[in-house]
C-alpha cells in the first residue's frame, strides 16, 4: 500500500519512515484540528493505526468524529490548570489558542475570535484514560503552550509506555 502524506509538514512521511515496521500502532494527537487537512494522523489512520485525538474546538472535534468513528476524540484541553481555561477560537482556521497573547495578535490581525470555556485535564489523566499500552507516536499542536501541556506530565514512573 502507498503512503500518502496529509501533514503540512511532511511530518507523517518522517514519522512513517521511522515507524512502518509497526503494524497496528497506536498515536496520540494533542492538538489534533481537521481529520484530513494537515493531518499528521490520517496516513496512519489509513495503514491500521488508531489513536486517540485531543482537539478542544467543538467544530474540529464534531470532525473528527464523523470522519473517525472507531477513534477517541476527547474535547478537552491537556494542562496543569485546575478545571477549565478560556479558549480563543479562530473558527476555520489552525489558530485556536489558550494563550491570551496569541489571540490578541491573531485579532489585531483581523481574524475574528470566539471564546469558549474548554475542559482541562492533565496529560497524566490522559494517559490514564488511554490504559496501559504502547504509544508509537504523540504529536503536540498547542499554539505555544507546548510546555504547559509537557509539565502537566508529573507521573513519569507511572508505568505509561510513551515515547
């Protein structure tokens, strides 16, 4: 079977080279927006893989699903915040953020924002959830909150097979 790539950045050829020995793997998305345009998953997806994807927008998430239904799609921020955080949609776009600067520039850039209230929960939760088993590859797309997301991440000695 070909490999066609759906990344913007041909990140899904990179991770394919490294990783097409595997069969059935499994992925975790953070970040994850449209099922198929800029895709880091979909090619994946196409080979036998599944995964599970994080995407807090109400409008990329009702994608996923459609497009994905044998996949998880959580609707819900992954950080150290307790609760909820302010989300600042940029609707058909790949802009979304919870940074508060970014929005602001992205508005000032004359994109329109919605802000919505977004779940959040910890990447340790999250692993949780996922269960015990091996994770061949996680992507982060989190409009410059990478490093929050990675310190939410406290129990490494949990047994959880990432990376």
């Amino acid at each position: 079977m070909s490999f066609v790539s759906y990344a913007q950045n041909f990140e899904d050829v990179m991770l394919w080279r490294a990783l097409k020995h595997v069969e059935n793997g499994f992925y975790v998305d953070i970040g994850a927006q449209d099922p198929l345009i800029d895709s880091v998953s979909l090619a994946f997806y196409e080979h036998g893989w599944r995964g599970v994807h994080v995407e807090p927008t109400q409008q990329y998430s009702d994608k996923l699903r459609a497009a994905r239904p044998d996949e998880t799609v959580l609707q819900v921020a992954i950080g150290n915040q307790a609760d909820s955080l302010t989300f600042y949609e940029f609707e058909d776009t790949g802009l979304s953020t919870a940074d508060s600067d970014i929005a602001r520039r992205h508005q000032e850039a004359g994109f329109r924002c919605n802000e919505t209230l977004v779940s959040v929960i910890a990447l340790d939760t999250l692993f949780e959830r996922i269960g015990v088993q091996d994770i061949h590859w996680l992507k982060l797309d989190v409009e410059g909150l990478e490093k929050v997301v990675l310190e939410s991440w406290k129990d490494t000695a949990s047994g959880s097979n990432c990376c």
